[in-house]
C-alpha cells in the first residue's frame, strides 16, 4: 500500500487511512482508570498525536517505535492542535522503506548534492587527498559509510536536522571554503577542500537516524570527532604510500573544527586551514539554523520563538525597498 | 633631505645619517651615574634603539615622541641585535611627512584596495545605502573620515597593524560577503555588503597612528562600534527620505560584529546579515592575523612563538606535495 | 463608564461588569472540540483568566491584545484561583485611557518623584550639564521624551516593572549619587548626578508598556545603552558651545554603567564618577527588587521564592527586638 | 636617635644617616663575584635599594627583614632612581617604634576616624548588637583586637594598604551604609550598621604589618571572612542573653560580603542588609583603589597605568567648566 | 497500631488502611469547583499522591506536614501510577516515631557504619586528634551532634539523600584516606584519617530530616562549611593543651574540602591532606549518586536519564564477558 | 668517557672536564660587541649556564642542542649561582647514550615500577583486556612502545616530569584503581584496572624527551587522548574476536579520562569505571605535584612560591606531634 495522504494536508473531521512512523509509543492511563495508547505518528510533512482508546493494550503489541504503520483514524482537533483518535493500527510488513517519506528531508535534493560533492572531489589536485576522498566517497556510493553519508542528518536537533542534512552542510561548507582559497595567499586548496569534505564524516556513525534522531551508544562516548579521525586514519592506512604526515594534519583538522575545547575539540586549530575550517563550518551551522528557524516564523511574526542554539530571539526583518 | 637608507639593510659598522620615526624617548642614567638618552627609532622596515651618551639632555630637548628626526649615529651590535650610537638628532621641520616611509603598510596597496572598495560601492542596488556608502566613501576621498579610513591600522597589536589595514580588512570582509550572498538564500545581498563595509568605520578615530599606534580617549570610553553606529546615525539624519528601519537595521549590525557580550557588543547579531558579518569579521581578522605570525618564523621553524591573539602556538606545516 | 470594582477585591460567585485591559488573547478548542477564547485581563491590582464559551469566534474579533474592554462575567474558583466565565467583551472606545488604572504603577506617585528630579536639576551648578538636563526634562515635561520617561516602567520583568519605575529608579540613584559627592573627595558632584539622572533615558525608547510590558524592536536590536548615549549626543548638539569632552564623558557614563561587558556595556567604567553610577545603579535595582519580592511572600514564609535576578532564595528575617 | 630624613625629601649626592626599615634582604653576587647586600629601605613616604658593597657578609648578620636599622650611606641615582651606596647598617634596639613613621598611614588620622566610629556604636539602639559593638570596639581600645583594628592595613596590595586602612575603609562603608538606612524602607538600620562595623573585623589577624604587609598562616589558611564570623561568634556567646537569631544573621553579612562564591564568600547575601553592605564594601574598595591610581598619575598623564585590580586603565579627566 | 503494609509492595484496587509520613499537603479546588485536599504521602520504599475529596477542610485540620498519620484508602490507578482515594486521615500521636520507617535509609545499616566509624577513631594515635575524634563521636553516641551524625542525609537531593547517608558517605571517605595514608608519602595519617571524619559534620545543622530533607536557616545563611568548622573550633577549645595550629589545619581542611572557591569553600585545599581529601571527597560523591542513578535505570536501558550532578547522561553499559 | 662528576657536587673554583647533556644552545654579542656562546649544560642531578669567550663561533658548529658533550671548563659563580667558564667542547660520539645520566629520573626505579604493572596485567582475569594488556605491555618490552613507555616523562613541566615518570603515574592510578574496585560496589574491576594501565598511553608519543622534554607535532596537534584511544583501538584490530563493546568502552575512559571538555576530553566521563579514572588520575597527578613542590621548598620556608599548576601558594606545615 503506497503512502497517499500527508499530515500537513489532514483536516479536522477527515477518515484517515495511511502509512505512518511510529516516533513514540505510550501505554497510559486515562483519568477513568481506562489504558490507552499514546502514539506520536510522523510523516516527512509533520507529526501529531494519536489516541487507542479501544483494545489499547492488544494493539500496542504489535508494533515498536521506529515502525512503518499502517493507521485507521479520525482527525479530530484538540487544544487548537489536529489529534488522531485511531480505530486500529497494523504494522507495515516487507520491502525496504524509504525513509525520505516519513522523515523530513534536504530540500537540496540527495542527489544533487551528492553530485556536487562529488564535482568537489574531482578538483583535487593531489593524488593523496584525492584517493582518501575517492575512498571515503565512492560513486556510486557503493560502501556503507558512503550510503550512510548520503542519508545521515547534520544534528539530532540544532542544525541540519533532516535526512541528508549532512550531506548538505558538508557540500555547503565545501564550497565555501573552496571560494576562500582563491581569497587568501598561503591556503592549501586541496588541504583545505579535503578538510572541509571530512570534517563530519564520523557522524554517518554517530545518530541514528532510522526513525526519530537519536545518538548511538559510540555516538555518546566517543563522538563524531574522534570517530572521524579515526575513520580517516584506518582508510588511509589501505592507501599505498599515503604520508604520515598528511594523515595527521587532516586528522587535526577533523579533531579540531569545533574550535575551542568546551566545544568538544580535544585540540583547537593550529594551521591556517584548520582556522578557515573551523569558521566556515560554524557558520554555515548558524546561517542554516537562522534560515530554519525564520521559516517557522507564525504569520506576521517578525521575532522567532526563544532560540536554545543561538541563546537569543531572531529578527527577521528587511529593511524595505 | 629625503630618506635613502632603511632599517632592514643597516648593518653592524655601518655609519647612518637618515630620517626615523621617534617612538619612544626616555633620558636614562648608566650604572656610572651619566645620564643618557634612550630612544626608539623606526621606519616602515623595522626599529632599533638608539642612545646619545654625550649631550643627552640637551639633545634629548630638541624633539618629542612621534616627530620625525635626522638622526647621525654608528650601527653596532648588542646581545644579538643592531643598536645605534648616536651623535646628533635634528628634527625634521617643515612639510606633511609621509606616514608610510615610517610606519608599515599594507602590502597591498592603500589605491588599488580603495578602487576595489569603490566597486563594491557601485554594485550596490539599494538606493539609500548607496547613498549611504557614497556619503561615508567619497571618491576622491574629500572628507576628512575618507581620508583616515584610506590610512587607518586595523588594529593596534592584534591584526591589521599597519597604515592602511582597516581598509584592506574592511575590503576582504566585504568581498567574502559578496560571495556568501549568492552562496545562501534569503540574503540581502545590499545590506550585508553596506555592513561590511561599514562595521569597522569607528576605527578611524579609535585609534591614533601618526607615530606608535595608540587609542585615543574616545577610542577607549566610547569604542568604535558605538563610535561607528553614532556616525552612521549621523550621515543617515543627512540623507532625505532615508528610512528609519534601515538606519536601525545597519547600526545593528555594527554594533553586533563581535558577535558577543564580552567581546565588547552591546546587542549580540539578530537578523542573518548580521550573524555573516560577524563570523566573516571574525574569520578575516584570524586569517590575517595567522599569515602575519607565519611571516615572522624564524628560518627552519615550523612553529611560532606563542600568540597572544590565539592564545596557542601555530603550526606552518603542510603536508609535503 | 468609569472602573468601578478592581481585581484584588473581586470573590468568588461575583457577578462583574467592568473595564479591563487584556493582556493576552487565545482562540483554543476545548476537549470536547469545541472553541474557546482564553484572556488574561488585567488592572493595576491585579489579573486573572477569563474564558468565552459562548460565540468564542465572533466576541474574539472585537477587540486585541493591549485594548481596555469592558468585561461583562461571573467570577468562579478554578484550581484554587479566581477566573472569570465571560458572558461578554464589548472594546472601550474613544479617549485617552489612564494606563495607571490598569497597570501598576510606583507607590511614590509620578507628581512627587518628578518634583524631586527637577530638584535635583536645580542643584547642578555646570551650565552646559544643566542645560542639557533642561533639554532632556523639561518642566513641564512638554516633549515626547520627557512624558515617556515619566511613564516607562524600569525593566520588563527583572526590576521596577510598573509605571513610573523608571523614574523612581532614577531619582533614587541620584539621590544615593548626590549623597556620595558629599562623602568621597575628587568627585565632580555635577557630573555624577548629571550622568544619574540620564543614565537609563534610553529606555524610553527600548520598552513598550501601552499593555503587557514589551522590547521594541529598537530595544531588541540597539538596546537602552546605546539608544541613550546617542539622544545625549543629539541633545548636545543642539546646545551651543556644549564641550565634546563634556559629550564624550556623559555618554561614557551612559555606556558604561551596566559595569561589565557581559552585561551588554560595550566599555566599562573608567572614570570615577562612572564606576561609582555603575555600583549605585546596580545596587538600587537590587535592593528594589529584593523589596518586591518579600512583599510577595506568602503569609508566614520567610524565605521567598526562588529568585531568577539573584539566582537564590532571599530571606526576609529580621533578628527580634 | 629621632628620625630626621625622609625618603621622598632625600637628593643625589646626599650623605644620609637616618633609621629605615628593612622590607627585604638579600646577599648577591656582582659579576665580578664579589658578594654584596642588597636592602629594601623604607619609611613612611617611600622605598629605595640600599646596596653594601664592603662587608657585606658581617653587616648582613645584625639585623633581619621588619627590623628599624640606622643607615649610614651616600644617595646615588641609578637607571634614573635613587639609589643607597650603604657604609654602614646598625640595628636599633629598644622600645615599641612608631609604625607610623615606617609604613604608609591613612591620611585621615586613626584618632579621628577612631571617635568617628564610636560615634557610630553609639547611635546604635539595639542592646545586643550595640553590647556586641563595645565588646569589639571598646574605647578606649584596651583589647588586642581593637588596638590591631585601628593600625591594620585594609589590604596587602589591592586598596586601603597603608596603616589605619582597615579603620578607614570601615568608617567609609559604615558612613554610607548609615545614609542608605535612611533611603530605603525595609533597612534593619542597626544590622545594617554593625555589619559594616564588624564586616573585615577577621582582618586584624589576616594580615601582619610590622613590616612589609603580609599574609598570615592563619590568614591564608582559613580567610578574613571565616575568621571574622567565627571571632564574632566567640564574642557573642560571652554577652547574656544575646539571641542566636541575631548571631546567625551578622554572621550571615561578614560571611556573605563578598557577594559572590568565586570572590570567597562560602554563601551569596540572602538579606536586605547583607545585599547592601556587599554593595557598598565593593563600591569603597573601587572608589578609594580609584582615587589612589589618579594619585599616583605621572606628570600631564590623563590615564593610569594598567590596574590589576580593576583589569583597565583608569582615565582622570573631567570635563573642562 | 505498627506499620504492616509498605508502598512498593501497594497494588491497584487494594484497600489501604496504614501509617505513612505526610510530606506535603495543599488544600486545592477541583474543576467542579469542589475543595480537595492532595497529600505527599511516604514511607521508606516509595511515595504516591492521595487526594481527600469528602470533608476535606475538616480533615485538613488534623494534621500538618511531616507529621505521621494513619491513613485509610482505597489504591487506584491515574495516568499511570498509583494513586490514594483517601477516605480517612488520622493523626498518629505519641511516642518518637522511627525514622527509618518513612524514609529512605542507607542499606549498609546505620549501627555496622558507626562501628566502621568507630574503629578508624581508634587506629589514631596522635593524642590531641584522638581526643577531639572521641569529643565529636563519642560511643555510645551521647551528644545530641553525634545521634544527628547517625541519622542525618548526606544531601538534599544530590547524593546520599537518605537517612545515614551522612555517616555512610564520611565511612567511605574515611576508608579510601586510610588507604591513601599507606600509598603516597609524607602524608600525615592521623590528620587526614580525621579532617576525613570530620569534613561534613556541619551538615548535622544544615539540613533537617524529620520528613522531606530540607535546608535549615542556618543551613542556607551560613553552610555547612562554615558551621562544620566553628563546631570543631567549639570543641578543641574544650579539650586542655589543644594545640592552635592543629585547629587551624583541621578547620582548614573542613573549609576547603570542596576545592573551589565557586563550589563554596572560601579557602582553596593548601595542604597536601586537604588536597587528597577534596578528591576523595567528590570522587565517593559521583560515585555513589553514579550508582543511585543506575539503580533507577528503567527495565532494558542502557543510559539514564539526565542527570543534572553530573549535567549528562549516564551509561550502565560494561562489556560482556 | 665514563661520567665521573654531577652538577649538584661541583663548587665554585673547581676546575671541569665531563660529560654534559646539551639542553640548549645560542650565540650571544658582548656588549664590548664579542660573539660568546651560551649553553645550557644538564645532567641528572641540575643543570648550568655554561659560556664559551674565545672561539665561540667555531666551537658552536662542533655540536647541537641535545647532544652529550665533554666539557672542560672551570666554575664560577656569577649573580649567586655556579656558571661554568668553558675553555673547550667536544661532541661525544658513540653507542646509546644513558638517559639517565643525563636527565631526571624517577626515585622510584624504572625496573621496579614495571615489575609492578607486571603484577597488573598478571591479575586481570577477562582474557581479552589481559590480551589487549599482554600486547600493549609485553614482558620483556620488546616493542618501540613499550621501551619508550618505560622511559618518557609523565609530563613536560607540570608533574611527573621525569624519565620514568610516566609509568610510575601509571602503576601509582592503577595501585589506587585496584583498592577502589575492593572499595565500591559494582565495579568492573578488570575493566577499571585496564583503564587506568592504557590512559596515558599516548604519551609516548606525544612528548620528545632526547633532552629538553618538549611536545612532538604530533603531540601538539592530536594531543594524547586522541594517539591512545586510536593506538589500543589499532592493538584490539589485531586481537582475535576482541568484542568492538569492549574496545568502545576502553576507548571511552582513555578519551573522557580529562573529565571535562575545557581540559581537553572531547567526551565526559560516563561509566562508572571512567569516573573514578577521571579522580583518581587526576588526584595522582595534584599529589605529586604537591610532594614535588614541597621538596623544592626553601630552607626554613613552611610556603611554597606560586604554582601555576595549582594557582596558588602551598602550604607544609604539619600539626607539631
């Protein structure tokens, strides 16, 4: 059965019969001592709440969190929010489901931006970084990490937090970083370029990103940084006479692009490429969050909600024309 | 007379009779209890300490710090490093000094960075702040404010130390934001450009630089971001039919540039031009800051001193092609 | 029609018809799916939520956020407080409202403490700072500025949150500045009680207080530091043969007075009249503060609250006589 | 031998026999590996070095660093200072000396602030807390405690480091601290008073004085704050009858006066009074550590010298009348 | 009437007829407008909410926080926990109540850790320590400090929250010192074993535990660093020839042993035992609430929840064998 | 040669001919305007400033910093310290030059140290981690890391900074790691103690210690948190079956065992074992920094100078018995 309907079109009132992502499941207690189940059920267009109020504890059984389910509902509306009161629920069975239809996803496009990555790849002139960077970024994607790579989102919640948002950032902080090395004297442009590729290679390994983001248990104890210096240092290791002096320079420029210790670098940037890096990369953090969040601004608004990434409220005003 | 030798080609036994910039002057006394005068002595290619054994105190009447001298004296060598004994000192009387025979200059030239500048003037579309850029960047350089941006340092110590520095910082911030304009939606490609080339514009009467680079005393009570967003202020009120918001929005952004409370801004960067700007200001003046320590390692070094500006020690290496 | 009844005597049962400003206004759906308008209505005294259940829509287009209306309801207790079930809303039209009838407002009284400022103008003995002063609170207060600055609240939230807290907050820093003249040698009594008195004039401007106290956008994006020093510097230029060093050094207080640049002052204080305005002004809105919140104990409590401003709790005791 | 010269008054090429005394000691070898003593010599208005190049070992052995020893020497100047070529060091035995004329004193006299301060037990109607007082402060000053209270420099090098600064930095904040019970509503005017008498009472035991200003072991080990609170409470508990409420809360202001955990205070202020005094310490110490920077500006200069205490250069200027 | 049936063993639809400790009590209104009385009730293996709906204001009289009463009730279920329909409220009158009945206490037994503590007074053998060890615990425990010794939380809410979490943690501490005694040299055995003892006995006054843990007055005014140290000075002035810088060390010990000044210590650890004892001291902290959180960890999981100590997330994970 | 004189045994006059290590070398100008050298000349016991007058130039090409050298010179004594007036030096060719002659050592002994670790590895009872051990600690010490983890320092100026220092930190953590497995209820002892032997283990590469111990570019710019976690990872590869868990959860305590971002973990501790590394570690560390200040201590002296590892002035003094 194909997906037909999406959360952001459902209206008050409307029978509802379609695949959903089970994001949260909940067996509680309603004030009448009665069970019933509480789902969070998500498309890539939205999430809402859905109630079993029949046959709770039997329906709950047959399906998990991060599941692809088949829902029967009414869309009712409750506290000025769209609430499903669900008849019945059935796991999706069978085939490889695409994640793209029920998470939210690069507006870029994957393949595209995959594309440009790889244009990116192709202008390296050095033969070293630009086997490391055939290496980590086949095409086709024909390894795990590569196809990782390509789906990953950039963060569980702050910035890029959708599938191929990595892939995104990672093209975005490519290009710019390829514009400042024809802006300043003494920058290695490839050095550079690889950097940029790398940077956040380690997390394809540290979100999961079956269902609702979350870290992995390697993503919390050891971290996207470390992981990715590690990652590099292990395929660089299979390249035939790849200088043990460049690995480690890429690898400084992997561990240290957040720029400061308390940030979770272990070491802060000692090259000149290690300091572009590490700036671009966070700026391109901050313009998408900034972009992101001006798009859920409440009509007519010109202040955003309380911002927890940038610790302030936003202005989205122009001045007019 | 004109100037002829230069501090960089002086050698030990050399015989000197030229023009110097006086940095510094104290009358000292020797452990044989004669009084002697002590003096810095500099051009655009470097300083060395001067001292007049015989007749310090009278000589030492005949000029203040940050005149320019004639000075006769022999070249010698102590602990290392060129000194001179000096004879005589003259003061140079008479016409406008070129600041730039005695203090260094930007390497890329103080005309061809104002004809880069202008072009970005001319790039603009919006009305005002082209009106705006016209009023603060006159070309020719009429105004008194023109004129000391054309040979303001950037910075006292820290980056863009040199005659001309604000205006090559302020033309590379602006030429990255050029380039990030079409590199990002929803940018407004004028007004970052006005606040790129604008940001900085309070420099010009923050610091002093006709001898040692110094701040004046409105440099440290006001500082120049209030000092530039008052004079932006004032140059709008000038302008008819300029309107309120825009005034508003580009002081914002000078204000903001440091991006941080404790970096001295008084409002952190809300609106997405401004949160550029800062994290490009920010990137240019590290970036800057990185090549100049480089071009002072000693021959064979692959790490600088220790840099106060980082707080941390940087590394010249680059992986071997 | 006048305001009869006030929130602070209204009980439970009571039928109510009278003015009220609404503080806030949200169309909602109750469980059973049906849409409800929640207001808060306030006056000086007090406020509490109301809710239409009848012909929710059509009475929610009648009137906005910050309007006074006229309240036709019956008071009931819900969860322990008061809250009103509303029959109808009909918007007060026509004149000027007394803001002072439905926010709150300083205990000292407007009148009084405007006369106690214009004493202090009186005493200063400098002709430019006296006549600056003059120009900023005219008396009567015949300029925009002026009636504002009797009005304005002191903060949003944090300290003098009421009508007239501004200037009650300002006539007791200046009076503490007075005393300090006396008390301490070098200090230039004019300057000191000049640089008082205008220290916050920038919040005129930063804070809305027509209803629910708010930032403005200029508030948000410049602040009351340097909105405050800029009105100075245009007030100053209107006044013939005004000293810029005078200018310079006011305008440093204003800047200044926050103490630290984490707290929004792009300088900190380096003269002595500022650094003693900086401790009084921050110690004035701690002791203020401290008052408010013991006088919202709860009866026989003698520990408050926990404190956001001081990030504690405060303790009321006194040792017994 | 009554002491004639003092340093500040002492000229090149003076044969000078006086009593000094001695802030340090030290035997050195000179280049040509000779051994020499190098004496810190200080009176009341200044330090000099003192060097004996003959005898140097035997001289070495008569006195100590703190001892009064007459000087028999020859003023030179060296590297632009005063210098003593010293013949000959005599100890001077015998009875109690003046600390007065050999350490810094406050210029308003200790007799006078002492009356000052009486006068503010006096004013005190509080029995206990008055009782407290003159047990502390008994006149005349037959305790240990209160004879070290009135010679006891306010700090080793931050503010009020002279002899009597600890009276005169007391008397200060008492003075203030009297005016602002009289401002506010709310103040316990007694409480708020015995704190500021008793708040740096641990000082008497913090600092030795006798020569050059130093920590104790005690002072270092345990602090002024702890050592205070506990003095007081030893005090309190030989008054009868004196309540533990009343204890606890004084302690409270000495303990808390600091304002902040990271500047020493085991607890922040949590009462009215302890909030005040904690302004109004911190106030005295900024204003007086300002007024003894300007007194010290060199000749035509408008700012100090760098000042740890405040992390800034401190600016004199006032505004021209 | 003993205490028969406990909460963790309480299940759904059973009828409750037991003693428990009150650990709150509000008087709220229901929706219907209906008083009603919730209450916290507990005993030493969990709490639930039990609500009065029949003649609340009357029952409400009976009894008052922390008391402990024999409620009647019926156990239903509401959103998912246990809750009390409560019919009946008595208060139970008479004789000292158990503590260990109503509140959490430590598994390790209150009588084998006062042995534990007993035996480590005995293994010292300098005289004065023994002395002033014996003075603070004596055996039996006849002094109203050491009974609070034995009962009293080690924290509110942090770590060791529950009855002997005091002695518990002290007996660790002591422990691991006594070990580190025999591992690092030129450690003094006796003053660590004992600043070991004695470091938290300030927290027999700072916290009361007759029902919820809470802070006391003096607790938040003063600390249990200061009041540990002022007891122990108490009691070695009882004690004959007590040396003064044995106090002096010891005092220092317990002020510094949080390490920091931002943690509340108003002396930083100077002494090598102090320092050792610091570490040890907040290494047994995180230990054991590291333990209490992973005793918390829901059926299955892996990580905790977010553990506000530590400001992270916890990981129980070890790997397999 | 053999090594026949030690610094801390040569007096003023004696005449020198032996070995030195090189520490540092630099040619110097004599104010009379001569070329002289400056040596720093170190062996185990201290270390001199030795200074070649005739020759220097030709001398100076003989040999480079950290060479041994045979010195003929004869000691004098210059500003109180013993320099050496070099007539001649000779470069010492030849086999493998003991470090130990030359450098400071563990008191400890390196052979006992690592009989100690020995004992470590033999009582880890999970066959993988004693593999993992096995492997990094082969005995005898047949790899290049096992040899250079025998010899290099523990740290370049801040503790243990010796040859040898570094394993006597690791058998000193792991000592106290195994009481504390005993001590503490669910611990996993093996895990905890294979921990503790592996932590620093990217120290033998991250400081050179040929002579002057200094930080490795490696060493600077992946730092030893990262070389260790990715060394045991690449030892784990090699073991067969070596659960990925297991290395995840080492790796975890080599990277988090800083216990805080700004120290340089790019992850926070977050198992039980991680914990108690992160304070024992650390513990260790402040205790022989404490016993290594305390030895330097003057003569008579019961304070330390300041120690910038501390930040602070330590203190021996010890309760007189």
């Amino acid at each position: 059965m194909p997906k037909t309907r999406y959360m952001k079109d459902i209206k008050e009132g409307e029978q509802v019969r379609d695949l959903f992502l089970v994001g949260n499941k909940a067996l509680l207690t309603s004030n009448a001592g009665k069970p019933y189940l509480s789902l969070q059920l998500r498309d890539r267009t939205g999430q809402v709440e859905g109630r079993v109020w029949d046959r709770a504890e039997e329906i709950g059984k047959r399906f998990e969190r991060d599941d692809v389910v088949e829902v029967s509902a009414v869309a009712i509306s409750y506290q000025g929010r769209i609430q499903f009161k669900v008849h019945d629920v059935r796991r999706e069975e069978g085939g490889a489901r695409d994640l793209s239809e029920y998470l939210p996803v690069t507006r870029k496009g994957i393949d595209p931006l995959w594309r440009e990555l790889q244009k990116f790849v192709g202008e390296v002139k050095d033969g070293d970084l630009k086997a490391l960077l055939s290496a980590v970024f086949p095409d086709p994607p024909t390894t795990d990490v590569a196809q990782r790579f390509r789906q990953a989102p950039g963060g569980k919640t702050m910035h890029h937090d959708y599938i191929g948002g990595l892939l995104e950032h990672t093209v975005s902080v490519a290009g710019i970083c390829r514009m400042l090395s024809a802006h300043y004297e003494g920058v290695d442009a490839d050095l550079l370029l690889a950097g940029a590729m790398l940077h956040d290679i380690g997390k394809v390994h540290e979100l999961s990103y079956q269902g609702a983001f979350d870290y992995t248990d390697e993503g919390r104890l050891l971290g996207h940084l470390y992981m990715g210096a590690e990652y590099v240092d292990r395929v660089c290791a299979t390249l035939p006479g790849f200088p043990a002096d460049k690995t480690m320079i890429v690898k400084h420029m992997i561990l240290s692009h957040h720029g400061e210790l308390e940030y979770g670098s272990p070491k802060r940037p000692k090259t000149l490429e290690a300091i572009l890096l590490h700036h671009v990369e966070n700026m391109d953090a901050k313009a998408t969050a900034f972009t992101d969040a001006i798009a859920e601004l409440r009509e007519g608004a010109r202040w955003t909600d309380y911002q927890r990434m940038f610790e302030r409220y936003l202005f989205s005003g122009k001045p007019g024309k």
